[in-house]
C-alpha cells in the first residue's frame, strides 16, 4: 500500500527535526545513546548506579534538561550520597527519609546578629545562622554535657557548628528533624562530643527551621519549592566558632581531643 506523500513527508520531517534527547529507543538502552561527552567507563558506572537503585526513567527523564550528558554524570559522581542522586533526577523524593511534601515556606529568623547575653561578640549567633532557627537562645553547656553531629565521613568536619543533644535514630531525624538537605550531607558517621570537666561552653539552642529540599543549581528547583520541603521541629545546637576556631591550633585540638567517638552509621536507607 502506497502512503500518501504528504504524509510521508511529515514523518520524515518529524525524525529529523528531533534531537537524541527527544526520542526513546523502544527496546534499547536509553545510556548506549548519550552524545559523546559521556565515555564508556562512564556509561558502566550509569549502569552501576542503576544496578544499586536509581531509577533508570528518572535518569533518561532527567539527562537533557542538562547542557551536556557529562554535566548530569559530573552532578550525579559529585552527590553525597543515594539521596542526594534521587533528589538530583527527582527518583520518589516523596520517599526519602524527612522529606515532607508540600510547598517550602521559610520560617526561619530574619538574618540578622542574635547578641549574646551578656555581651560577647564571640559568642553571638551570626546573621547567616539566624534563619536555621525558628527561634533561638543562648545558653549555657556544663561538664558532661554529650551533643552528637552526623557528618559525611572521610573529608567532612567533625568540628562543624550544628548539633544535637538527643541522639538522632534515623535518617529522618536529620533530613526532616534538623532540615539538613541530601546535598550537605552523606549522613555516613556519627560524631559524639563529651565536654570535660571543667568546662562550660556557652552555644545557641532552638528549634529548626525549615529548608528547601535542593539548592537553586538543581534542575527541579522550582518544582521541588512548590512540591516538598524539609520541616525541621527538632532541637538543634549551634557552637560558636571561637570553641572550635581551626585557625587557633590550641582551640581547635581542645574541640578534637573531647570527641569521644566517630562510628559508622548503620540505619538502613529506604
């Protein structure tokens, strides 16, 4: 049977007019078809990433809203962790850990200096940590005081400013509970601080505010600021940075010397 020249000239035109991007090879492997910024020992480990649970449709879905196939591997090998790449190609976000759905609204303090009481510029909550907190008051840690950090493992700081003084359980507990977003964090090792006897530190303690699910680089910024947050709630600790000031050698190995322990986390992931 003969078709019809126009429309065959329409379906001519229509393959041609479409990028790689555009098409879905029925049957075939959506990665053998990535442009050739994408080598091939970079297309096995796609393929690892999948075999370890990354959604393959969000992957395919989520490739061309990038410049260049590269771009989307550079920001997939960069994330932290499987939640960070769920987050990146928007693979059941609902379903990770402390994930809430709904639109992000901030409820956090202005961005200005929180003065300590009495008077200490050293100890004052910095305008840029006034707005992870819905409220906050400093006060006063005495000896045995034991506040936990969760942290990326190798090459993450142990010594950071935020902490907690109940022990979190769960990767809930620190995505939502303390709004800490996939992108900061690998949530590999749990820090322990046991302050000496002693010692007093004077830190700031509030609730936690809430924080958008990604940053503006993500490519689902947008859609995520209208669809999900992080909802904080849970007590949160802020040390200032004159107890743990790595640029005083002194101060810093006094923070070092007290962590008690750094053990790997073993919460199973969803």
């Amino acid at each position: 049977m003969l078709l019809r020249p126009g429309i065959f000239l329409l379906g001519l035109f229509f393959v041609v007019g479409c990028s790689k991007n555009d098409v879905t090879t029925a049957g075939g492997d959506w990665i053998d078809h990535l442009d050739n910024t994408i080598d091939s020992s970079q297309k096995v480990q796609l393929r690892a990433w999948i075999d370890a649970g990354l959604n393959s449709a969000s992957m395919e879905a989520t490739a061309p809203l990038y410049p260049h196939d590269s771009d989307f591997y550079n920001a997939l090998y960069n994330a932290k962790s499987i939640y960070d790449q769920r987050v990146i190609v928007s693979d059941r976000v609902e379903e990770i850990p402390g994930i809430t759905k709904g639109a992000y609204v901030a409820n956090g303090l202005p961005s200005t200096v929180i003065n300590a009481s009495p008077a200490s510029a050293d100890l004052d909550l910095p305008a840029s940590e006034a707005p992870n907190f819905v409220a906050a008051k400093d006060t006063v840690l005495r000896a045995g005081a034991v506040m936990y950090r969760v942290i990326g493992g190798a090459g993450s700081y142990p010594t950071g400013g935020y902490w907690v003084l109940d022990k979190p359980t769960g990767y809930a507990d620190v995505i939502g509970g303390t709004a800490v977003q996939p992108a900061w964090n690998a949530f590999e090792v749990m820090v322990v601080y046991t302050l000496p006897e002693g010692d007093t530190m004077k830190v700031w303690k509030g609730v936690a505010a809430r924080q958008p699910v990604a940053g503006t680089d993500n490519v689902y910024y947008d859609n995520y600021m209208q669809s999900y947050h992080l909802d904080g709630g849970l007590e949160q600790i802020y040390v200032p940075n004159v107890y743990r000031d790595y640029t005083n050698t002194s101060v810093y190995n006094h923070f070092l010397n007290n962590i008690t322990s750094q053990d790997s986390i073993t919460w199973a992931k969803q």
